[in-house]
C-alpha cells in the first residue's frame, strides 16, 4: 500500500510531514505573504479572502518546487 492514500496521511489536517518543519514553514508562510503583498497577521484572518490565502500557498509551493528543482539539477539529492 502507499503512502499517499492511507489513514495517516497529512492532507487537509493542518499538520507538517516533518513536525520538525512546522517552525520553519510559519515562518516562510509570512515571507512569502509579506512578500506578495497579502496582510497576513499572527493568529486569526477572516479578513482575508480565499485568494488571497491560496495565493500564499500557492506561491510558498511554486518556491519549494524551484528550491527543489535547483537541488536536484546540482546532482545532490
């Protein structure tokens, strides 16, 4: 069985593949918003729209894919 489809799967539970990340991943979280422009603020965002949030996301997942890709094409996995 893989591991994409199985009981413990990460998806949609707000929890990090490496608990270890989680740091680490807030803090790009706010870069990356500060960076696009989006008012991201430490605790609640109603006042956000949806895509403003998916924007974040987005874009934090376009970096992680590009810093990946740049890791890869240096020969070091």
């Amino acid at each position: 069985m893989n591991n994409w489809n199985n009981s413990n799967s990460n998806t949609s539970t707000g929890k990090t593949a490496v608990p270890e990340a989680r740091e680490a991943l807030n803090r790009f979280k706010y870069e990356v918003a500060n960076e696009i422009g989006v008012p991201l603020n430490q605790g609640y965002n109603g006042h956000l729209t949806s895509a403003q949030n998916g924007s974040v996301g987005g874009y934090m997942v376009k970096k992680m894919i590009e810093a990946q890709e740049r890791k890869m094409a240096g020969g070091s996995f």
